[in-house]
C-alpha cells in the first residue's frame, strides 16, 4: 500500500535559503517530470541566469516542496494557463505543507494577531516568536534571519502589505480553481486539524461561516452543515481526477468556478 504523504512536522531551516520563490516555482512545474537534476536545469536556464550552486539549493526545496505530493506536481505541471494570483497563494500552501515553522507562522502568528485586531506585525516581533518557538540550538543570527525571511515570503504571498515596519496584515484573493485545488489536496495529504480548521485555510482568510458559505458553492464538491455534523461528497475521486476535469477547460477558456 502506497504511503499517503504527510505534511512536514520537523522544524529545519530551508527557508533562510529559499523563500516563497513564485517564479521559480512556476518554472519547476513546467520542467516537472523527467530528469529534473540541478545540472540539466542549469544547463538549460531554466531558472535564469543562476549559479549551479543557487539551482541546487532551489532544486532541492522545489522537490521538498511540491515532489513530496505526486498528484499536485502533475497537477501544476498540466495546469496552463494559471492567474498570478491562483499561482502566488499555491505557492504558499505548499511553502506551508513543506515547512512546520513558515505554517505556524502564517497559519498561528499572523492569525491571532488579525483575529485581535492587532492587524499589523513588525520585525522585532517575528524575531521574538522565531526565538519562542524554535529549538535552542538556534543561534541570533539564525532568528534574524529566519525572521527576514518569514516576512519576505509572507509578503510575496500577499499577507503582509509591505516589506517595512510596521506591516499591515493582509488577504490574499483566493479564487475557486485555488480553493477547489486546496480542498482536493488537503484531503490526500495526513494533516494536523481538519479540512475545516487547519493553517493552510486560515492563514488566508477563510474560517468559519465565510469559509462554509464559499464551500457550499465550490464546483466539484457539496458541503453540508447541520449543527455539528458536517458533510463533504466529493464529485471526484481524489486531486487527479479534479484535473482530469478541470484541466481541458482550462486550455481553452476559463476553468469553471473560476473567480474573475
């Protein structure tokens, strides 16, 4: 029986190397499949104008981050064309499936400082949570920087509104092609919370009765509540057969549920 891929849970520090990198990302996907070594992606630019040593370090966090979960890599590769938007904040779920401390960060952190209307966050703050919560061979430096780089990624993502102090917490648009794809890979992935209370949800906005009211009208799904109990019937089998559906409309025209 094949192993269900599972968030990642042990905290590492990747990120003070790689950032949410959107546009890598983007490129990663297209080469997705086949020889995806740092020496032929050096070799045929597809990051740029890159040293081979920065393509290995992208390299290495792309496969943690999207070759980890087989259905979503095939998935992104297939998936032409894709918004900015629907780009930006998949980019983040997967930065958050991959990294326990950015997902914390943006999921818990940034969540409870806009649910207290305290809806900005400031550097010195960041380097404080960073030093709380991470193990206590971290050094300064390494808190600094991993501070500097939680920010930087949350703002690429759209969470913060600005890259200087102090930043003002923000939403990103999160349509129905992304929250469909979300919903679908979640329900592959083991996770901690549910499929209605995680970080990956919360962390852009959605909880609660906002969160079900998008649900009960997402395309390839049904959601029910009915007091405590709730219900999800899945029109397709798993992410796979999602695309298989979704996908051939999106070559030619716009993919259906799609937010304009």
């Amino acid at each position: 029986m094949t192993e269900r891929p599972a968030e990642a849970t042990e905290l590492h520090t990747r990120l003070m190397k790689c950032a949410l990198e959107v546009e890598e990302s983007r490129a990663y996907w297209r080469h997705a499949g086949g020889d995806v070594s740092p020496q032929r992606a050096f070799d045929a630019y597809w990051f740029g104008a890159k040293s081979l040593s920065r393509v290995e370090v992208l390299i290495a966090n792309m496969r943690a981050r999207f070759d980890a979960f087989p259905p979503a890599l095939d998935t992104l590769h297939r998936w032409t064309p894709m918004s900015p938007d629907t780009r930006r904040v998949l980019c983040h779920w997967h930065l958050q499936l991959a990294d326990p401390l950015y997902r914390a960060f943006t999921g818990e952190l940034l969540v409870a400082r806009r649910d207290a209307y305290r809806a900005e966050v400031t550097r010195d703050v960041v380097v404080s949570w960073v030093r709380s919560t991470g193990p206590v061979r971290w050094t300064t430096p390494t808190h600094i920087q991993l501070a500097s780089k939680l920010l930087s990624a949350a703002f690429a993502a759209g969470l913060v509104a600005t890259n200087r102090d102090p930043r003002p917490l923000a939403s990103p648009r999160v349509g129905d092609d992304a929250l469909s794809y979300l919903m679908y890979l979640l329900r592959g992935v083991d996770i901690g919370g549910s499929l209605l209370d995680n970080p990956y949800l919360a962390s852009v906005g959605l909880a609660g009765a906002d969160l079900e009211a998008r649900l009960r009208q997402l395309p390839g799904l049904a959601f029910r509540r009915q007091g405590d109990l709730v219900d999800f019937r899945w029109e397709h089998a798993d992410l796979a057969a999602w695309a298989d559906a979704y996908l051939p409309a999106a070559s030619g025209s716009e993919p259906p549920g799609a937010t304009p």
